[in-house]
C-alpha cells in the first residue's frame, strides 16, 4: 500500500500484481525512492551545470516579515537613532518613484543608436508624459528629476516626458540600462552569465533611489542630486514648503520589475511573472517610516487601445 501510494507521489501509475521481484526485490518495496526518482531529481540530474540550478533556490536577498529600516536609515552619521519622522515641515517629505518603461522601438536594429522610438512609440511617450505631469504637478509637491537609462529608446522617451515637466531637471544613469537583474522562477537558468554582469549594477540602482527622504536638517550625502547638498541650504521648512517629492525614472522592463520587487520586499526571483506594456507607469511612495506602498503597477489607463503595446505585440491577447 504504502509502495503504491509513494509511486502515485511520483507520478507512476500503480501496476496491478507487481510482485518484489520484478522491481528489485524487498529494497525497492521498502525504500522505492532509489529506484524511482521523483521529476524534481530527474529534472536536476538533466542540467549539465548543477551550480546554476542551485542557485535559482537562493534568494538574491532575504525577505523578512517587513523590514523597516530596510535602507539602513534608521540611525544618522553619527550613529544616532533618528526620531520617526512625519511628512511635511516637522520632518522628512514622502517620497514618490514613478517608474516609466520607454515606448515602442526599432527592436530589430542592432545598434542602440538605431533602436530609436517609432512613430507609435513617440505617442505612448506623449500621452505618458501628459499623465505623469498630472500626478507630479499639484500643490504640496516637488519633482526632482526625470531620471533615465542611457539607452536611445529610454533617453528619448524620457525627453518626451520631461517637456510636460518644464524647468524639471534631466538625468541620465547608466545603472537603470536594460539587463537580466536576478535569476527567474520559473525559467530562468539560462542567465546565470547575465545575472552575474547585471546584478550588481540594477541592485545599485535600486539602493540609489529607493530609500526615505531624511529630515529637514540632515544632508544626504550619498545622493548627489539632493538640493541640500547642492545648496547648504538648511534654513528649517516654511508651512506650504513641499511635504512631498517625486522622482521619474525611465529604463527598461526586467529592471522596472526588478526594483518594485525590491522595493516591496518580495521575492525579486519572480519578476517574469510580471508585465509592464510600453510606457506603462509603475508608481510607489516611500513615507518617512519605511513603509513602501505599490499605488499602481504597469498602468496603461492613460493610452488608447490601439496605443498598448509590449514591444512588437499590441494589446493584451498575444
């Protein structure tokens, strides 16, 4: 019974009168495992590199119940525990990341230079750009920069955005390019090299963006872009001062699915399940106590039907 029950387990239907002998005497009734391996063992046995395999089960970074201090900032320089800290002028600002994949492109060029936006791709951009100056542009908020990959289709739809933005700085990050940030589950065994190329590159980009704003009176010395830094300016927060502040970030689809992982402490290994269409927004805030919160997630509301594309598929059914 129990040899029966063990060869359902694994996937053999149970013959009728199989006696000891034809499956290898009373060994392989009482311990069928070493004749029968179950299709996990089977599929490892398969992979001629083992390491590889064994590296998808391994996470690339661990996934507590929640972190709060999950970007180190808990305590200051001088190795003092911060006080939590509320949005607005009695403290540090709440922090917005929209995420925006660049649109359409000559995905069959070869050269990154010729793998510039279509036609199409340049109206996915447009109407994007139109929608993300409507969440960035209100009383209470400052936007500081659209940031971008250095990638022609992500540069140029950053420019396409960034003139809804007037006077809002541009920049361009080399870490946000395109590439294979963590291994897959499922299907991903085949990226061990890229992993090891890109990893390290996306999880700094991840670390250089994703954290919380610190207090009026702090600098942020790690963040180049941060406008006390640049200025010194410490004169302590007016009422009406912006109690929140946006970054737009324009890369790339694996690395957008990457970071909103990241960010929500969730297994990063499963960012194949998501989907982010061309010019999709990918919005998550920071506030000042650690919370990380997804308010939409490869939103394509503001595109006409006929505008929704994932590379060369259109629409949803492909």
């Amino acid at each position: 019974m129990a040899y029966r029950f063990l060869r359902t387990l694994h996937g053999l239907a149970p013959v009728a009168g199989l006696g000891a002998a034809a499956v290898g005497g009373a060994t392989a009734l009482s311990e069928p495992w070493k004749s029968v391996k179950p299709p996990v063992q089977r599929r490892l046995t398969a992979v001629s590199d083992a390491t590889i395999e064994a590296q998808l089960f391994v996470p690339a970074v661990p996934y507590p119940q929640w972190d709060y201090n999950w970007d180190h900032r808990d305590f200051d320089s001088h190795g003092k525990r911060r006080k939590p800290g509320m949005a607005g002028a009695a403290g540090a600002r709440r922090r917005h990341i929209i995420l925006v994949r660049h649109g359409q492109y000559q995905e069959r060029k070869l050269d990154d230079e010729e793998r510039i936006l279509t036609p199409l791709g340049r109206a996915q951009a447009d109407a994007c750009g139109a929608r993300v100056a409507e969440l960035v542009l209100q009383k209470g908020a400052v936007c500081r920069a659209v940031h971008s990959s250095t990638m022609s289709r992500a540069r140029e739809t950053a420019d396409i955005i960034a003139k809804h933005l007037p006077g809002v700085r541009r920049a361009i990050d080399g870490g946000l390019c395109e590439g294979v940030p963590c291994h897959a589950i499922p299907g991903g065994i085949h990226h061990s090299a890229a992993v090891y190329r890109d990893g390290a590159r996306v999880e700094a980009a991840f670390r250089r963006y994703f954290k919380r704003a610190l207090p009026y009176d702090e600098t942020d010395d790690d963040d180049d872009d941060d406008e006390f830094a640049a200025t010194g300016d410490f004169a302590k927060p007016q009422p009406g001062d912006p109690t929140d502040e946006y970054d737009i970030i324009v890369c790339h689809a694996n690395v957008i699915r990457f970071l909103f992982l990241r960010a929500l402490q969730l297994p990063p290994e499963t960012w194949l399940r998501l989907c982010t269409m061309n010019c999709s927004i990918t919005y998550l805030t920071i506030s000042p106590s650690g919370h990380v919160a997804a308010r939409l997630m490869g939103d394509v509301g503001h595109l006409k039907p006929d505008q929704i594309t994932f590379g060369e598929h259109k629409g949803f059914n492909w």
